[in-house]
C-alpha cells in the first residue's frame, strides 16, 4: 500500500525494514549534520484535527531532516470552523502541488476514508480510538534498542485500553514481531473484543508488572470520555497508579514506557517517571528517526 493507515496493513517483514530503516537514521541523526537530501523533491502537509505536541513536532522535524518541504494545518485555526469539509479541506491543500497528507484526526477510520477520496499518499497520525501506527513502531524501536529483540517480550500496557489507539497499533505492533502481550486496567477500560486479539487480560496491577519485561502505562483518556469517567481519576490512581514503592517491590526490574501526554500523579508519579527504568524521553527521541523511515519508505512509492 502506498499509505500508512495502521499497523494492521503491515507484514512483520514491513514492520522490520520500517525499523532497521530508522535505526540508520538515528545514526544520521547523531551525527553534527543531521540532515539528508532524500525527499528535497517531496512537499508534506501535516493535518492536524486533533491537538498533539510530540507526534506533530516530530513529524515535522523528521520531514526537514529529509530536506522536504512542509506546511502546518491546524483546524482549530482554519476554515474548517466555516465549515468547510475534510475533502475539501484536504483538495485545497493538495491543490498548492503538495505530495503527501500526514493527518490526525478525532473519528475513527478518517485516514482510510480520507485514502479513499483524495489522490495523496496519507500516513495515519492517530485516528480516534482506532490507530496510531507510528506512535507504535516507534514503541518498538525502543524496544529492540533496550533489549536487542522484540520477539519474546513481555509487554503490559496498562490503563485505559478501551480509548486508546496506542493499544490497539501496540498490540498489532508486538504480536506481528512475536512479542507476548498482556492488557491491564478497570474492567470499565477494557473492551469486550480485547481477548479475540490473543491478548491476556490482568486486572490486578501487580500482577501485571510481576509478568511483564516492559510495561507501557497509558493516561486516561477524558476527552473521549462521554460520561462521567468510572473509577474517578482518585480511584484510577490508587488502583492503577504506578509510583516507586511498587517499582521497588517487584520480583525483577522492568523497563517503564508512556507515549505521553503524561498526567504525573494520575498513572504514574514523577519519581518512576524519571527514574533510570524509564525510556520515555528515548520514544520521543526515537519519534523522530522512525517517522523518518516512515515517510522515506512511503515516498518511494510514489506512482
Ligand atoms: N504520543 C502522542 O501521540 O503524543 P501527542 O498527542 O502529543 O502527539
């Protein structure tokens, strides 16, 4: 395919040259000059429906360490508040000669119907509570860094499964490379179809970090959430909430990852956060490399 809609598109073959394609770029990117002329010829447009700090700057910096040229589109600043729709929204962009769409948006599916509609290479940057393709290759990638291989792992994502698309891309993600995956938190966050994946399901907190190599905490996700949140934030954190003491306690060490936003206190506190078990600030250097390979690998399919 000529797009990165999700994870589900992608063989284990597919996932591994997306990685080894960024392990080269992070050597690129270690380097003093930390750009390359691959994509000088290719224009991007990052469309962003729904806010984002980390994939929309990396994103960016990852089209500009290719030498492409790039343009920023918020809604909340456009004629989208007009009303003027997603196509023609996207059409208008794609009128200015511009080559590929890299788009988050709120709805579920939007990438593949936006696939459908246009005449551009799109690249999925989290659709709703559906996917987000490289937020979960870029998990990997961390992965393999820390351990050499995910085949095998043990990965626990923990938290609120049922609003997240970095659950579900993550599952698809680490099951593809032969990783064993748990899925942990309140039965209210974990969606009934969770156990038609081969995931396990844990909902007590420590024995999911008693099984787990690596444990990927995730925040709650109010914005999605239409009623009041159950259990209360208060309940989550004393139930959910990952702090040092529990760290400590544990059988074996394990590594801590978040795609963050992070809601310090909430899922997880500051002194497990920043502690030597975290990678956290490594995904989001990583972020960069693999959206690299990303747009590196699509452009070479241009037709
Ligand atoms: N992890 C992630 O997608 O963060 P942003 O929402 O800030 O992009």
């Amino acid at each position: 395919t000529r797009h990165l809609l999700g994870i589900k598109d992608l063989t284990e073959n597919d996932i591994q040259l997306i990685l080894d394609t960024a392990a080269n770029f992070k050597d690129v990117l270690n380097r003093p000059i930390k750009k390359v002329p691959s994509l000088r010829d290719i224009t991007i447009a990052n469309v962003f429906f729904e806010n984002s700090t980390r994939t929309r700057l990396s994103f960016e910096l990852a089209e500009k360490r290719l030498s492409a040229d790039t343009i920023n589109f918020a809604a909340s600043s456009s004629s989208v508040s007009k009303g003027e729709t997603l196509i023609d929204t996207v059409n208008n962009i794609l009128a200015m000669k511009v080559d590929m769409i890299v788009m988050r948006h709120p709805y579920a599916g939007a990438g593949v119907f936006l696939s459908r509609h246009v005449d551009a290479q799109i690249v999925n940057a989290g659709d709703g509570a559906h996917e987000h393709p490289t937020q979960a290759l870029l998990d990997s990638f961390s992965i393999r860094e820390r351990y050499g291989d995910v085949a095998g792992r043990k990965v626990a994502i923990i938290g609120d499964i049922l609003h997240s698309r970095v659950a579900l891309s993550n599952i698809l993600c680490l099951q593809k490379q032969g990783a064993e995956v748990m899925v942990c938190g309140p039965t209210t966050l974990i969606p009934k179809y969770i156990t038609s994946l081969g995931v396990r399901v844990e909902h007590d907190l420590i024995k999911a970090l008693n099984w787990c190599d690596v444990a990927n905490m995730l925040r709650i996700q109010l914005e999605r959430q239409d009623i009041a949140y159950f259990p209360s934030l208060r309940e989550y954190s004393m139930l959910y909430g990952l702090n040092k003491e529990i760290l400590d306690s544990l059988d074996k060490e394990i590594t801590i990852m978040h795609p963050g936003p992070i809601n310090r206190g909430v899922e997880i506190t500051s002194d497990v956060a920043d502690s030597k078990h975290s990678i956290i600030l490594d995904q989001v250097e990583n972020g960069v490399a693999v959206r690299m390979a990303v747009l590196y690998l699509l452009a070479g399919k241009r037709g």
